[in-house]
C-alpha cells in the first residue's frame, strides 16, 4: 500500500510472484490518506483494505476482490480527525476488532469488524 496524500488515493502494489510488482487501480480513499491496515475482515481469503481519512473526518472498508482491485467503501463512524487503524482480536472471540485513532479529540474508535461483512 502507498498513500497518494495529494490525490486522496492509494495504490496497490501487486506481488507477481517472481520479486517484482505490477500496480492495480488506485483506491478513492475518500479524503487525504492516513492510516492504513489490510485484514480479512469478511473471512474470504482476499484481503480487506481499511484506510482512515483525517480530512474527509472518516474511515472506510474497501472488500478486496482478490486481483487489487477493491469494492466500493463502506464509511465507519469515528470521532473527529482519525489518523490512523490497527486490526487484531481484541476481544478473544475469535473475531477481527478495528481500534481507529481520532487525532482531534485524543480518543480511540473500537468496534467489531465482524459487523462489516459483504
């Protein structure tokens, strides 16, 4: 993953297998991008973008489709000015949690990603 800041969007970098990359379509992140994190947050076996935008004052999950292309966003609900996104079982259940870092109000956003399924 690489943040366009200037264009709102990131790239994704492909591995081809043999050492080199191809670049698939840039993600529309929304807004400049922050932070990012990729996870199967829909349990298929393609992974799942999640970016934060501090100017567009939002976080998305962008599905992958398993080629680096991915499905249109599904915005999460932050406090203001998130900056940034980490993934991990948080709560022991077996399911991925998103704890997302809200710069203006020096708060954390914690959910389930479970919740974020197609």
């Amino acid at each position: 993953m690489v943040a366009n800041v200037i264009g709102g969007t990131a790239s994704v970098l492909v591995n081809n297998g043999d050492g080199t990359f191809r670049a698939a379509p840039d993600v529309d992140t929304g807004g400049l991008p922050d932070g990012f994190a990729l996870a199967f947050i829909d349990q298929d076996s393609n992974l799942d973008l999640i970016a934060t935008s501090e100017s567009a004052g939002r976080a998305n999950v962008f599905h992958g489709n398993g080629d680096g292309t991915f499905a249109a966003p599904i915005g999460i609900a932050t406090a203001a000015q998130p900056i940034g996104v980490a993934v991990g079982d948080l709560t022991g259940n077996g399911r991925l949690d998103l704890v997302i870092a809200n710069y203006a109000e020096a708060t954390l956003t914690i959910g389930s990603a479970s919740c974020l399924g197609p």
